[in-house]
C-alpha cells in the first residue's frame, strides 16, 4: 500500500505550533477594505488557532 499523501492546500494554510496546535490565518482581509475600519483590519492580520471542534479534521488533512 502506498505512502498517504498530506493535502498540500492544507499544508499551506495550516501550521503546526511546537505545542501540538493548528495555527491559521484569519478570513476577510483580500479585499472591500475600505468599508472596514483599521482595528478591524489589524485584527484580522494577526493569525489564529484552530478551534477545538476542527482540529481533528484539519489533523487528518496535515498528516495524510
């Protein structure tokens, strides 16, 4: 049987913390900026973690 092969569109969203924990960007920053103002926009600059409720199925997608 095959190697499994990690989801490369995962891989490049996600990052694994030296935790254990899934690390992401935020959502709603590529454009229509103007109508946000900037503490919005500082905000959703920073990154994430991935919530409790995804983290296993973002796990399944980073280890293939």
């Amino acid at each position: 049987m095959p190697k499994m092969k990690t989801k490369r569109a995962a891989a490049k969203r996600f990052t694994l913390t030296g935790t254990g924990k899934i690390k992401r960007n935020k959502a709603n920053l590529r454009h229509i900026l103007t109508k946000k103002d900037q503490a919005r926009k500082n905000k959703l600059g920073k990154s994430a973690l991935v919530s409790s409720a995804d983290f296993r199925r973002t796990i399944k997608l980073l280890q293939g």
